[in-house]
C-alpha cells in the first residue's frame, strides 16, 4: 500500500467506527474497518480460484467488442438517482471570477452531474459530461434539470486513439472519474490516463474513486466469470477491474501526474436481520497535473 488512513483524513469518509465488536450489528454500516490476517488469506483464495476458472477467451472477446450494448442496456434498468459524492471539496470550491470546466467520464444518467449544477448554478462553472453509453446519454438529456447553457453532455468511448470532444486541449479544471476506470480494459488504461493528462490544464486536478482489490463484488463472484487477473464480467455482460492503490499510482505517475492522495476505504455493511457483514473496498485518489 503507498499510503495510510490518517485520523484527518478519515473524516471525508464519515465517522462511525467499530471500538467494541459487540456493536457490530447496531448500525448498517462503520467506516475504515481494518481487516485481519485470516480475512487477507481468505480473500486471495478465493481470487486465486478465480483466475482458475477463466471464462472462455471467445465468450471475454464478445463481452469486450459488444460493451456498447451492455452498457446500453445496463443503463435502461439503472437510471435512479443513488450515490451523490461529497469526498471532493475540489469542485465545489470552482467558482472564481473566470470560467472552469469540470468533465464527469462516465457520467451514467447524471447521478453526480446534477448535483453538481444544483451547486454551481449561479457560479461560472460548466460541466462537461461523457459516457460510453448513448441510452445513458439520451436518458441524462431527458432529464428536467438538463442545461445547455451550464452542461454538455456526449458519448464517448474514452478508449478510442481520438476523442473529438467538444473542449479544446489542456481546458479542463477538474476530471472526475467515479467508478468508471474499472470499466475499462486494463490494456487500455494507459491510453486513457494519458488522455486526462492531455485534456487538463496545468494545475488541474483527476479526482478518483472506484473498486479496490477484494471488494465483496470482487469475491462473490462465481466459476467462470474471470477474464484475467481481478478483470471479471458481471452477469449482465458489463466489465469490472478490482485496483490497487499500486495499481493507481503507477497508471497516473507514468503519465506524468503529481499524486496529491492515494488511500484506501475499507467499509463494513451490516445487514441487521440477517446478521451478516459485507466488506466494501474502495480506492481514493487525486491526481495533479504539474504546472511546468
């Protein structure tokens, strides 16, 4: 690991921690939980297993061709709004006097883009947003509080050689980046983090936040739904690559970043009447663009 949880910084993931075990089933969830040797051993089993029963090489070659269509119809059942992230104070803090732009990859239907014009509606502030999915896209525009004075949405398969977007290079303030990297093939990754670094001004900053290695979705998959090593598909067809704070840091230094944070949330989810534990694991990070 490169990095630490300091009692600082793990105010930006909330404050509810397990001191007594015997609480464990009070509440639905507690922050930061440390894992013990027994629970490391069990997981790397149980992902070794994994890269034991591969899916077919065929069937991973369909699944990553097609993505498009996954994710279109991913998208047709997932257009709630769920998750409103508040760990980057970074883009709430754009408001100055000169214009900023903000680009959300992989924006999904707008659960965090209308948020953040809710936030920014009187400031000078304009959201770019992108995904891989035109149904996702044409569903964000659909939606009421969809600006295009404030916001402009677009496809984009961030893989591509080029990405023809509707910004000019090195115009970018802040690139968010929510659980979307793991969607993309992991010999692909360093293509697209050095597209960021294209994109950003200098002085700009990647906010990062996405699945780490041993997550429970990582380990409860099943025989067969490996493609390579922590790169899996889901049951209905989408792409899932599990990180680590290694992994990060050597995709975004390699590009020529300045690592600002790298850190790792363990979370435990309770279910009460069940009485079962559920161990999140997330990566965190916030990369910037050197100012030469």
């Amino acid at each position: 690991m490169t990095e630490s949880i300091d009692k600082s910084k793990r105010k930006q993931f909330g404050n509810r921690f397990l001191k007594n075990d015997d609480d464990v089933f009070k509440h639905n969830a507690w922050d930061n939980v440390e894992w013990n040797e027994a629970q490391e051993i069990q997981a790397l089993s149980q992902v070794c297993a994994h890269v034991k029963t591969k899916m077919p090489s065929e069937k991973a070659a369909d699944l990553e061709d097609n993505a498009d269509e996954y994710w279109n119809k991913f998208y047709s059942v997932h257009q709630e709004k769920c998750w409103l992230f508040t760990e980057f104070p970074e883009i709430t803090s754009l408001k100055n006097e000169k214009p900023s732009f903000i680009l959300e990859v992989g924006c999904g239907v707008g659960n965090s883009v209308f948020p953040i014009l809710a936030h920014c509606v009187d400031s000078n502030v304009h959201v770019y947003c992108c995904d891989f999915s035109s149904n996702a896209i044409k569903i964000l525009k659909e939606n009421s509080e969809y600006n295009n004075e404030h916001c402009t949405a677009f496809v984009c398969d961030i893989t591509s050689d080029e990405w023809n977007p509707p910004f000019a290079l090195e115009s970018l303030d802040v690139i968010l980046l929510v659980f979307v990297l793991s969607a993309v093939q992991p010999e692909k990754l360093k293509h697209v983090v050095g597209q960021f670094y294209k994109y950003l001004k200098p002085g700009g900053m990647v906010l990062f936040r996405d699945y780490g290695r041993y997550d429970m979705a990582q380990l409860r998959f099943k025989e067969g739904r490996c493609i390579s090593e922590n790169y899996y598909s889901r049951g209905d067809g989408t792409l899932v690559h599990f990180f680590t704070q290694d992994d990060v840091q050597q995709l975004f230094l390699g590009a020529g970043f300045e690592q600002v944070q790298n850190m790792v949330d363990r979370r435990m989810q309770v279910n009460r009447g069940k009485q079962l534990k559920m161990y999140r694991v997330w990566i965190q990070c916030k990369y910037k663009k050197p100012i030469l």
